[in-house]
C-alpha cells in the first residue's frame, strides 16, 4: 500500500511549503495572510501525522529494503529524522498555541528554531520516503497491533 507514505509525504511537504509562505508574508508586514498559511502547514502536518499514525498502527512500518551494508547508516538516518520530527511537532505545536494565544514576543523567539527543525522533518522525511519506497524496494510490513497481539 503504497498509496498512503505517498499521501503522508505530500502533506508533510504541503506544510512545509505553507510554512515557507508563511514565513514570507509576516516578513512583509502580512500578518492575516501569515495566521492563514501557518493554519493550512499545521492542518497539513496533523493529516500527515493521522494518515502515519493510522498506517504504522493497523498495516505497519515497511523495513529497510536496500542492501544490508547501508542497514546501519539508514537506521541512525531514520533516528535522527524521528528525533527531528518529534522535536518539530511539539514545537510546531507550542508555536500555534503561542500564536492563537497572542503571546507573540515567546511565539517570534521560537520561531526561528522550530521552522528550521520543521523544514528539515519535511526533508528528512521525503529522504526516508525516497530510500523506502522509490531507491530500494520496501521491506517487511508488520503492523504494530499484529505485533502486540502476536508478542
């Protein structure tokens, strides 16, 4: 089921295109306009993150499919843009409440460093897509729920 990384790709690179937008508009004075493209990346990387929650839990993560030599340096890749991704999210999601909240002197202090891990989640991650599913055939799938019931 190829369909759904695909999909879960896309909308994390959709956020981050928003979030460059985003950035872009309130550097311009374009405050409304920065509010709507940061609500459109953070409703983008929650239906990434649904559509990846929903998959490693009911059909799986797919292993490494590429040669075994390259195993170790995919598996300290994919820890890292985990890292990434869990730091990303949590900042993202301080960042939003920060901005709705309008305590906007921490929301300009954090900002610089969560959009520059986000940036580099939506990178890391299309890496991780492009080695799983486009350089190597994937690998194994077993789903977390298999795996619980089975262990």
């Amino acid at each position: 089921m190829h369909i759904l990384p695909t999909l879960s790709t896309f909308f994390i690179i959709l956020s981050a295109i928003f979030m460059a937008i985003g950035i872009s508009r309130v550097k311009k004075g374009e405050v409304e306009a920065h509010q709507k493209m940061m609500t459109l990346a953070a409703t983008s990387a929650l239906l990434f993150f649904i559509i990846y929650a929903s998959r490693t839990a009911f059909i799986g993560n797919t292993a490494f499919g590429g040669p075994e030599a390259l195993v170790p340096y995919y598996t300290a890749f994919l820890i890292f843009h985990i890292t990434l991704a869990t730091a990303g999210g949590l900042l993202g999601g301080i960042q939003v409440y920060l901005g709705y909240k309008n305590k906007l002197s921490k929301h300009r202090k954090l900002a610089p460093w969560a959009s520059t891990i986000w940036f580099a989640t939506a990178i890391t991650g299309t890496m991780v897509y492009i080695m799983l599913y486009i350089l190597y055939p994937g690998g194994e799938t077993t789903s977390l729920i298999k795996a619980i019931l089975q262990g």
